[in-house]
C-alpha cells in the first residue's frame, strides 16, 4: 500500500498536475499546428514559468523523511515501481496521457530540485536518476530539448555527488539530444563530426580508431607511390605520424615529390589528432 500524502504534499501535487496539464495544452495546441519542432525552445521558457509558480508555493512546514523525495509518487513513469506503488496507479491510454505524464514528472523534478529542502546524497543520486530516465522517454517522445534539460539537471545532480562517469553520460546524452533538435545545417554538420570523431568530447578514445584508420590510409598510399621498398614505406608512414622526417632524410630516400607531400599532410594529420585526443583526456582525467 502505498503510503498517504500529507495535506501540503497533496496540494502541491494537484498544483503541479494543474499545471503540466495546462503546459501540456499547449504543447498539443503546437503539434496540432506543426509548430512544435521550431518553437520548443520558445515552449521551454513557458515551462520554466510553471515551475517558478509552483516553487513560489513550495513553503514546507518541516523537514521530510531521510532519503525520500517528496514527489516520488509522481515519478512511476520514470522508475521500475509498480501502478499499484503509486498514487496516480492506472494505465495511460494512448501516446498523449503517457507524455503528460512525463511532463507532469518533469515540473515535480524540477520543485523538487530547485526547491527549499536540501537533498541529500541519497535523494540526490534518486532524482537524477529519474531525471535520466526522464530525459530517454521525452526523446521517444519528440522532445529533444526537454530531454536535454532533463539530461542537464541529472549531470548537475551527479556532479554534486561526484560520480564523474554518469555526469559524463548524462552530458553525452544532452548533446546528443540537442542535436536531434532543428539547428542551422552548419551547426548540424559540426556536431555531426564532432560525435563520430569523439561523441562531443566525452569519448576521447574514440580518436584513437581513427588515428589507427589514418595510419593505414597513409601507409598504403605512401606504399603505392614511392619508389622504395614497402618497408621502407611502412617504418616512414608509421614514424612520420608522430616525428616528420627532416629534409635531409628525405633526400637521402630519394622520395619523390608526392611522396613528400604525403608525409607532410601526414604529419599536420598527426599533429591535429594527437593534440586533440590528449587535450581531451587530460580534461577527462583532471576534470577541467
């Protein structure tokens, strides 16, 4: 049985229903219209509106529980619980109620963020967790930008808790969800190199897969048109990644003046990609 909400706890609850249900209105009004895709953005500060007049009535009259949240009731759509843990237990119809749902979700996580009663380590690591649970589901549901503020308040949560992996997560999927949003086909084309070469920075080892499939590009072009033997070719490909040979080398090698290009793209190709990849890494490791 689930256990009873007190009197504050049921107002702010229907408070907050009230409102999710008005801003989910308005998001029905968009989608009926096919606005939705070019002004959620715009949406997004109607939400922020919501939750301040909710926070302006969350005054609470003592301290909670060690280790609940104070909306738990309304996160069921984002947990593992049961109908039956919840006090808003019942079966969502259709694609509609399930996103109110979330969104009702949403504006209680952000009370409950934002609000007077400091988390602790606990409830902290709790409600990032819903925030990340939430954050999936509004991306199923065509909301990348609300995702990605869920996603965002989720990586605030766990850094406050110094689990420095999941925030890294959660900001990978913030950037993933921003790009699934309408953005300028420069910005698009941007991001999109910028996830295959490393997902946005928070997967720096990725660079090393293309460093590897750079080395066997350069390798087998220098192989095909220098005049010299293959090994040759492959020790100048390999080393010429990392430490360019001089122009003295080059002429005693006798390469010629294609196999000289080569080796000096290589070498700004190296220079770039390395750079890169440790400046990435350090960051990951010494959290800059």
């Amino acid at each position: 049985m689930p256990e009873e909400l007190s009197d504050f706890v049921q107002g702010l609850t229907t408070a907050i229903t009230r409102r999710a249900d008005t801003y989910a209105e308005t998001l029905d009004r968009s989608d009926s219209g096919n606005t939705l895709s070019t002004d959620e953005e715009e949406l997004l500060k109607k939400f922020e509106q919501h939750a301040a007049a909710v926070l302006d009535r969350y005054v609470p009259p003592g301290h909670r529980r060690r280790d609940s949240l104070v909306f738990a009731h309304l996160y069921y759509t984002t947990t593992d619980l049961t109908p039956e843990d919840s006090t808003l237990a019942g079966s969502l119809p259709d694609d509609d109620d399930r996103r109110r749902g979330l969104l009702t979700a949403l504006l209680a996580a952000e009370v409950e963020a934002r609000g007077p009663l400091r988390l602790t380590r606990a409830q902290s690591v709790r409600l990032a967790e819903t925030y990340q649970c939430l954050g999936s589901k509004l991306l199923s549901h065509k909301l990348p930008l609300h995702a990605a503020l869920a996603f965002e308040r989720a990586a605030g949560l766990y850094l406050q808790v110094e689990n420095h992996f999941a925030r890294d997560q959660c900001l990978l999927a913030q950037a993933r969800a921003r790009h699934r949003s309408p953005r300028p086909l420069r910005i698009k084309a941007l991001e999109t190199i910028s996830e295959v070469l490393c997902g946005y920075g928070y997967q720096p080892y990725r660079l090393l897969g293309w460093v590897a499939l750079q080395l066997v590009v350069f390798s087998l072009a220098l192989t095909l048109i220098s005049t010299g033997s293959v090994l040759d070719s492959l020790y100048l490909a390999l080393t010429g990644f990392i430490s360019p040979p001089g122009l003295d080398d080059l002429q005693a090698l006798r390469l010629s003046g294609s196999a000289r290009i080569l080796l000096v793209a290589e070498g700004y190709f190296g220079v770039l990609s390395l750079s890169v990849f440790f400046a990435l890494l350090v960051r990951r490791w010494f959290r800059l």
